[in-house]
C-alpha cells in the first residue's frame, strides 16, 4: 500500500524542482479551503502525476466523504498566438485506485477526464470517498483511499515551449473541520521517473529490459505513458523482474530521417544496457539478461534501424553481454514506407524534403539525396538496407499489429508487411455474418481445424484468456471486406491476389519457391479492406467522439473494437515475388511499377527466414494513435491491442 508523504505536502515554501513549487498552505476563500497547491510547467513530453491517499478513520462519523480539485492551464492568451508551435493545451485524467481499464468498474462514479484544456481554461473534479477509491489495507483502524491525477502535456513538436499550470486540491469550507490534514498526502512523480523506476522485483534477479519507441511527432513521456504503466503494473502481477526505458532524445527530431534517429536510438540502447549492468550486475546479481522492443508508427522504422546498426557495429554486442532478445513488437509502423500506399502529390511533397529526410526516407527514396547511383548497395532506401540485417532472425518473437480500418496515416499494407491471408479474413467476416456477428462456441468449432491459428485459440472460446464477447459487432465488418454492390468488379482480376498467402501446412515450399503458382492463389473472391483517407485520418483526431462512460466502465460495451486476425505467418507461406524480372515495356507503361517492386522487395526481405505474427485489429476513431493508446481515455478504443500485446507477450 502506498501512502507516503512528498516533499511537496511537507514544505510548506519549498519546491520539487528549481521549476515547481508547491505547498499545503491552508489558502482559505469564502466558500472552499486549499489542502495542496502546486504550480508547474510542462514541456514536449512532460508528465506530472499526482498520487492522492487519504485515510480515514472507521470508527469517526464527522469525517469527509469528498474532495475536490482544480487544474488550469496558466498559459498567457495574449502570448500563445506568437508562439508557432503547440497545440499549448493540456490533457488531465482522475482515476479512483481500483479502475483498471482492462476490468469492468463496478462503482457507479463518473471517471474524470478533460482531453484538451486550453489557456486559461481549468478541469475540476471530485475525489470521492467510496468503494471505487478504496484501496485494500490491513489496518484495523482506518480506511485508505487514492486516487491518481496525471497532467500530459499536448505539446507534440518542439521541447523548448513549455505550459504553465496550478493544481489545487481542496475542501468546502464547510467541511474543514473534518478534514484530518495528518491524514492527507500527496505524492508526485515526473516522466523522467516513471520511466526510469528501478526493476520491479528484485535488484539481484535476472531483468527483463523493454524498450519503448515513440512515433513521428511523439514523445515517449506521455505518449506512450499508457503501456508503460501496463507492463509495469503486469510485471507485479505475474512476479516478472522488468525495467522499462524509452528514449526522449529524438522528441522534435521526427524530420531528421530514420538514419540519424535509429543511430540515436543505438547509442541509447548500448548506453542504457551498460548503464543499467553496471548499476545492478553486482557480486552475485544477474542483470540484464532478456531484451524486448515495442515501437509505434515511426518508431517501429527507427527502432529497426538502430538494432542494425548496432549489429552491423558490433554483431556479438548482445552475445557477449548474455542478452537473450526475446520481443520485437511494431504497431501501426510504415515498415515497408508509405510509396504505394500514399496519393501521388503526397508522395511528391514527401521525395522533394516533405517532413524532412524522414519523408525521403518512407517515400523509399535513396539515401543522399545528392547521389543519383542508385543502384550502389548503400545509397538504397533506409528501409530496404534495414529489413536486410539478419539481427532480426535472432528474435524468439516478431509481431506486427496493424490498423485493419480507419488508419490514414500508416495503412495495412505497409504496417501488415503485405502479404496476408486474406481467404481467411474473408472466411472469418462470413463465420461473423452468418452467426449474427457473435462469437457461438458450437459454430466457432465448425472451423475446419487447418484454419485454428487464423483465430486465436477460437475452438476454446470460452477459457480463452482474450475474451471474445468483445468482439460482438455490426457497426464496422459490414463495410470490411464487401462493397454494397456485390457484383462490382466481378470479373476484374484481384489485384490482392498476388498478396494472398500459401497454404503449405503439408509442404516444405520456401521463399524462394517454384514458378508455379500455387491453385490457392487463382481465384480471391472478396474484396480487400477499403483503403483509408489520410485526410479523414486527420479529422479523427481532431473530431474523434470520445468514449461513453459506459464504454469506460464497462469491457463488455467494448463490442466494435476487436482482434480481427491473428496468425504466425512463416516464410514458405509468402508467394513468389510479382515483379521480379519484369519485362521493360511493363516497367514502361505502368508509372507505379517501380514502386510497387520496392514495396514487395522490402517485404520479402522481412519475411527471408522468418516467422512473423501478424495482428489485426479493428479500432473506431483515431485508429492510429488509438492503437498504443496516446492518451488513456481519448484513445480507450486500442486498449483490447495493448491487452493482446502484454497478454501474449509478457505475461
């Protein structure tokens, strides 16, 4: 049980840090009377969180049964327009110690959250005194309660700007006299400590590194804030010894190119790996010995890059410091660029410096930008040189989760690496249809059995540890895999056709497989996902409807947000390559010919010699920052992904 008293609480003139002060100076107004103020700024990527305890006596009927708190944004109105970067607005949630967003909430109190509040504006909540708050204690006398409050802020490009902020946590006036002060505490924790917490279990036990990567115009303090505190809290259930660390120094670098972030990145790594060793590979202590990664959209590119090139700097770095790598985990990422999958003009605006070398980079364009030899090995496209290095075979695990709708920015092409079963997502979306869209243990098993690993463990249904009543859904399939019209483009040849993966379960086919085409891969009678607009992507995340309170109380209510697919793909499934050896009066008549053979050359170098688990997921709204769930309550929608990822990777 936590309860422990912070400087903060204690100073009544002091500060936490040369840039924040607080005290709990009973400031007294007519109608309400200051227990704890704090006045502090956030920068890119800054989080502050407030850990609330208050206890209270079970014997006592005069004490309090609530709380109350104000948080403003001080930024100045009349200086926020000169400033070019921002948004200058901040995000701030209350939760009660016992809600967990991947358990029902049984108490009937509203969950408090303002997503976005701006200068001068304030969020005020109550800290309510009651079963939601209640944290589990031995002591005879009292009962204690928490809650968390966590400040993020929404600044996403530039880490010099910063936004000023005041925390109030107070009583009505009226209610003072019960106010037991000795009782209160308030306990405050920064990003830089939330990510770097010693190991969860033991100093001395074996530890599990994992390491985070943020996106393109992300940061890691706030933004992937949420899995951390998943892994972590996870790790303390399951008694697993885990640090988790992530890299802030390529927070308003995103336009830099994948090459001098990934180069960042190792630097880290190396550093982190030696650092952490040093700290806690001690006489008989074990240190680091198990290596996981997870990254989003562009993290997942950089994080490739760095592993690379660490590998191509020194192949035996992780033999010879006994790291076993377990998890190489990408979400939403543009592994294979954004070429094919972009509108022409993007594409140009992108190869011209759009977003900087960074766009050069996902438009898979050659390296310098000066040098037009591109047919020398190293001035190919970053991402081609990358999905090369065999570091990858060395994983016991790959996973890739992809946005199957509603992700403008990074497709499904490009985050699934291409090839898919797509007769089995087909045969899955009839399975939903002709079942009323539920999952029924007695038809599920009907599944002929050669099929199982495309639905996760579907013949157990009901002792499946993912609970499938999620997925009880009208509102998307409809419009997944089928146009209204039927019959539209009946005759037309597929063009997902040769994307479509081998059935090889009784043959020894390879990557490098015969030139015959295999009979599966003839006829494709569905029709592929609709392809996302980038620019209804960009009005997700500003108009995105947030979720309901029953939809945050409730996992049951979660029913249009699933695991569609999901299946360990392995080398001898990938067809043979398209556009290999084509004719010149093809790469002639079709413009994009070009493209598309990078595309599919990037790809199957990332599946050579691999297995590869692909997962796919249906998310409402802001798919893409949904998917890692950028922030807790706005972004709820991704939390049955990040369920699935610590679920089968970490538990």
């Amino acid at each position: 049980m936590k309860n422990k008293n912070s400087i903060e609480t204690l100073n009544t003139s002091g500060a936490s840090s040369n840039k924040s002060s607080s005290s709990n100076l009973f400031r007294k107004s007519s109608k309400r009377i200051s227990l704890y103020f704090d006045r502090d700024e956030l920068r890119c990527g800054d989080v502050s969180r407030y850990t609330i305890t208050y206890k209270k006596s079970k014997t006592l009927d005069t004490s309090i049964n609530k709380l109350y708190f104000k948080l403003k944004n001080k930024m100045d109105l009349l200086l926020a327009p000169v400033f070019y970067l921002g948004p200058y607005s901040i995000y701030s949630d209350c939760r009660p110690y016992s809600f967990d967003e991947f358990k029902d909430y049984k108490s009937d109190d509203v969950i408090q959250f303002n997503p976005d509040i701006k200068p001068y504006q304030s969020f005020k909540g109550i800290l309510t005194l009651n079963d939601g708050s209640l944290m589990e204690s031995q002591d005879s006398d009292f009962h204690y309660y928490q809650w968390t409050i966590d400040a993020i802020s929404q600044l996403s490009i530039h880490d010099s700007a910063s936004i000023p902020y005041t925390l109030d946590i107070y009583s009505e006036a009226e209610d003072f006299d019960n106010v037991i002060t000795e009782n209160f505490s308030v306990e405050k924790t920064n990003a830089d400590e939330l990510w770097n917490l010693a190991p969860t279990v033991s100093k001395s036990d074996q530890i599990h590194l994992i390491i985070v990567t943020h996106g393109i115009f992300s940061n890691i303090g706030g933004d992937m804030l949420f899995i951390r505190d998943k892994l972590h809290q996870r790790s303390l259930e399951v008694n697993k010894n885990v640090i988790i660390r992530g890299y802030s120094g390529n927070v308003g670098k995103s336009y830099k190119g994948i090459e001098f972030l990934g180069k960042r990145l190792a630097n880290y790594i190396m550093d982190i790996i030696d650092k952490e060793n040093a700290k806690y590979k001690k006489n008989d202590s074990m240190g680091i010995s198990e290596l996981s990664f997870i990254a989003h959209s562009l993290g997942g590119c950089v994080q490739s890059y760095a592993l690379a090139y660490i590998h191509a700097k020194d192949p035996h770095f992780f033999i010879n410091h006994h790291i076993k790598l377990n998890n190489f985990i990408t979400m939403a990422s543009p592994m294979l660029g954004t070429a094919v999958e972009m509108p022409s003009y993007a594409n140009f605006a992108l190869g011209m410096g759009g977003l900087g070398k960074t766009g050069r980079d996902l438009s898979l364009k050659h390296k310098d930008f000066t040098d037009f030899s591109i047919n020398k090995k190293e001035n190919k496209p970053v991402l081609e040189l990358v999905a090369q290095s065999r570091i990858f075979d060395v994983f016991a695990h790959r996973t890739t989760y992809a946005n199957t709708l509603h992700d403008g920015i990074v497709p499904l092409r490009t985050s699934a690496l291409l090839y898919l079963d797509w007769r089995a997502l087909d045969k899955l979306y009839k399975l939903f249809k002709s079942n009323n869209m539920s999952f029924k243990k007695q038809n599920l098993e009907k599944i002929d059995k050669t099929m199982d690993s495309e639905i996760p463990k579907v013949s157990n249904i009901e002792n499946h540890k993912h609970k499938k009543s999620n997925t009880n859904s009208n509102t998307h399939f409809a419009s997944v895999f089928y146009n209204q019209d039927e019959n539209k483009g009946k005759n037309k040849r597929n063009k997902y056709q040769r994307l479509q993966t081998i059935d090889n379960s009784s043959s020894n086919t390879t990557l490098q497989a015969s030139d015959e085409i295999p009979k599966e891969t003839e006829e494709i009678h569905f029709q592929p996902p609709p392809k996302p607009s980038a620019l209804i992507a960009a009005a997700n995340l500003v108009f995105a409807k947030l979720p309901t309170q029953d939809y945050i109380h409730s996992v049951a209510s979660r029913q249009t947000d699933v695991v569609l697919h999901d299946k360990v793909y392995k080398p001898q499934e990938i067809p043979k390559a398209h556009y290999e050896n084509r004719p010149t009066w093809k790469k002639i008549i079709y413009p994009n010919d070009k493209k598309f053979r990078k595309e599919e050359r990037i790809a199957r170098y990332w599946h050579k010699d691999k297995d590869w688990r692909k997962v796919l997921v249906v998310l409402k709204g802001d798919a893409h920052n949904d998917i890692v769930v950028r922030r807790r309550f706005v972004n709820l929608y991704g939390a049955v992904a990040v369920q699935h990822l610590i679920d089968e990777h970490f538990s």
